[in-house]
C-alpha cells in the first residue's frame, strides 16, 4: 500500500482535549535473525556514520553505539540467544521516525514522493511496530496522556485522591517524591509512582511543567500533568497488538489506564461497588476497558487448538459469518500467518510433534 508521504508523529489529539502518545520504545531482535548490529542500523534506515562508540555497553551487552543526535543506543555483542537490543526515549523517537520513513520513501506514478505501508490504515509510528514485530521482541513501552493546562487533575489532586481511598486500582502501592534544591528549596520534581517498579505495569503521574523547566532551564507557559504508563516484557508486545489492532493510541491509552485505576464517589461501604466520578468519566472518554491479560502458553498442539477456541474462535465466527461463510479471510492471511509461525519456534516444535503423532498413528493402522 501506497500514501502520500506526509510528516506525522507520535501524539493523539483526543476529543476531550488529552493528548496521547509513545515516549519510549525498546526492543530485542531475535536471535534466529542473526542480524549484526550493522544490519539492524540499516534495517531502521539509519547509517552507522551518525553512530558514536562509547566505552562500556550495559544490561549484559559489551558493546553499545549511541546515536549522536539524540539517546538514542544499541546494544550488541552479547551472549549468543541476546539478539540486538535498541533503547529509544522519547527524544530519540521522531529521529527513528524520519529515517524509517526515508528509508521507504518512494516516487508515485504521479512523481511524487511517498512511503509504502503495510497497511492503508498505518501512521509511520505503527508501520515501523508492526515491521518490528515480525523480527522482534519488545521489552519497554511507554505511554503518555498529557493533560496541558490541567484542565481534569494537577498532581496535588491526585495526591489527595488517593488519601481519600478514592482510587479504586489493581495496583498495590503508591509513593511520592518530590525533591527540592537544598541550597534555596527550589522544586525539582513532582511525581506520583502508582504500582512497582519492578513488575510489568507501572503507573507514574508528575508535573510536566516542573520536570520541562529543570531539564530545559526555560518557563513553560502552561500548566501541564502527564500520565505515563510504562509497560515491559509480555505486557509491551500486547500492548504493540492493540494498537495495529485499533491504529489509535488514544484508544489504547486510555483502554489500559482505564483497565487499571478509577476515581470514585464514596457512595457505597464496598470500594470496588463505588460509581465512578463524573471527572473521571469524561478524562476517560468512554474508552473500553483493555485488559493485557496473557493467556498461559500451551504446552502441546491439541493445548494450540484449545487455545485458538478459547480465545479467537468467536472472533473468527464473527468475520465469517460477517463475510457469508466465506473462508476467504483465512485464506488471504495464511500465508502471513505461516510467516509468523516459522519464526516461533515453540510453535513449530509443537506442529512437528504432533505431525509425527499423526504419522505414527496413520502406519499402524495400515
């Protein structure tokens, strides 16, 4: 699929005047891809010349490039089942963007320029997840609803909030920090950490505005509290699944933090029965709940089938049954799908096993 090449980035502007975006992205590439830390610069459309060796890697890597216009590293010469590791914050994210977008670049039968998508629906952003999804792992993403000029909660709010025991969450635990200059007691910070570091989901409110003004010495001139959910592991690829599912960030922004914290009315002795504040409504904007459940891997082909029944059998109903029984859809995608399959080796062991099975099975009874 062909569009016309125009500059997009990473922000969602919402309907009740949020704003969602990415401000993280990290990934692995697989091992099986045996891809050098050459392959992957050129694989992202980047050129090793904008690369700086620095003198350590980190996290089990013994190499590290950092790009030198923004954060922007990768992480190499590791144990051999490491892969190619890349981090890329948020000041890295437009920089990655434009080279994946020049690197597929094309010229129209209209002489003009364009980049060729995987899919019609695709903004860069997603066009370059989905492509990095078929080779690699992610291990962090993070999510960021800003609300510029504080127009729904101001970091004190929430503070409040949560001493209240308005907060119905299915995280366990919250702490404060907000740090200041010893020698004039100036603020330095104003964050709210909801949840663990150290699990996959964790929930970080803080003042933008402060954190803008001691990074950059310059005076925002708004009011700004950000929202920032930061994902890992399992909990980042599903994450990387809803949205090419949705093509919205805005939908998946809000459908997580709405799966995992309310603000309520205490209008009932049980929390969890409380009805959720008028506030929060409309910060959330009717947004479905997005559950980053992980189903257990199976362990055996028939335990894949079981699988496919419990969790995407009624879906695959619905697109038939939508298509007037027509097998069309699995047709089309199956070759995708055989794409996918090859590069999960769990799965494949788990066909080969029970294609053997069958073959046993089909020479006794000859």
């Amino acid at each position: 699929m062909i569009i016309d090449y125009s500059e997009r980035d990473t922000i969602d502007d919402c309907p009740n005047e949020l704003r969602a975006g990415i401000d993280w992205i990290s990934f692995t590439i697989n091992p099986s891809e045996n891809m050098t830390e050459i392959d992957v610069i050129e694989y992202l459309g980047m050129s090793i010349e904008n690369f700086t060796q620095l003198q350590r890697g980190a996290n089990g890597y013994r190499s590290c490039l950092r790009y030198k216009a923004s954060p922007l590293k990768i992480l190499y010469n590791g144990q051999k089942n490491m892969g190619v590791h890349v981090d890329v914050p948020a000041s890295g994210i437009s920089e990655l963007l434009s080279s994946w977008g020049k690197k597929n670049r094309v010229i129209t039968p209209f002489h003009s320029e364009a980049i060729e998508y995987h899919d019609f629906r695709y903004s860069l952003l997603l066009d370059l997840l989905d492509s990095l999804s078929q080779i690699a792992k992610f291990t962090r993403l993070d999510l960021a609803i800003d609300d510029i000029r504080e127009k729904y909660y101001t970091c004190d709010d929430i503070v409040t909030l949560i001493e209240n025991h308005q907060i119905v969450s299915k995280f366990k635990k919250y702490d404060v920090r907000s740090p200041r200059n010893l020698k004039d007691g100036t603020p330095e910070g104003y964050t709210i950490y909801i949840g663990s570091r150290k699990s996959d989901v964790m929930l970080r409110v803080y003042d933008k505005r402060l954190e803008f003004f001691n990074k950059y010495h310059e005076i925002c001139p708004y009011s700004w509290t950000r929202w920032e959910l930061e994902l890992k592991k399992d909990r980042a690829n599903q994450t990387v699944k809803w949205l090419l599912e949705t093509c919205s960030l805005s939908t998946v922004c809000m459908g997580i933090l709405g799966q995992y914290i309310r603000i309520v009315e205490l209008d009932n002795p049980v929390k969890s029965r409380c009805s959720t504040t008028a506030l929060w409504e409309q910060f959330i904007d009717e947004h479905q709940k997005i559950s980053l459940y992980i189903p257990e891997d199976p362990k055996s082909l028939e335990d894949t089938k079981q699988w496919v029944d419990k969790y995407v059998g009624a879906s695959l109903a619905a697109i038939i049954e939508a298509d007037g029984g027509s097998l069309e859809f699995i047709y089309n995608n199956l070759p995708k799908w055989q794409i996918k399959r090859k590069q999960n080796k769990p799965l494949t062991n788990r066909m080969i096993q029970a294609m053997k099975l069958t073959e046993k099975s089909a020479a006794k009874k000859s």
